[in-house]
C-alpha cells in the first residue's frame, strides 16, 4: 500500500467510527485520529524500526495532512 492509500485508508476507517455520532463534519477529527494512530505505530515500536519503515510512517503521516 503506498503512503496515500495508507492515509486515505486510516482516515476512512476512522470516519466510520465517528460517522454514526451524526458529528456533521468529522473530517478533521478522522484526520486527527489517524495521525494518533501513525504516532503510536512509530513509538510502540521501542525505537525499532528500519529507516525505510520511518520513511513510509512520516510520508503516510504527511498524506493524511495533506486530506
């Protein structure tokens, strides 16, 4: 999956969760779950990720601010 499809997938999943709260527009709050999401991936690793995985979280990372 590349960085946008992840982001793009993250945010959705993330939008299904607060779409039956009828929040009217959740984008911004999907959008801020999702990165929680990729922080938390980044950090529960122990500092254990090779350099290309750092790469794809910051670029998946930059995707979601860029919806």
């Amino acid at each position: 999956m590349t960085p946008k499809e992840k982001a793009e997938d993250l945010v959705d999943k993330q939008r299904t969760i607060l779409d039956p709260l009828d929040m009217g527009d959740y984008t911004h709050l999907a959008k801020q779950c999702a990165l929680i999401c990729v922080e938390e991936i980044m950090n529960s690793t122990g500092g254990f990720l090779w350099d290309i995985e750092v790469k794809y979280w910051q670029q998946v990372k930059q995707e979601i601010e860029k919806l």
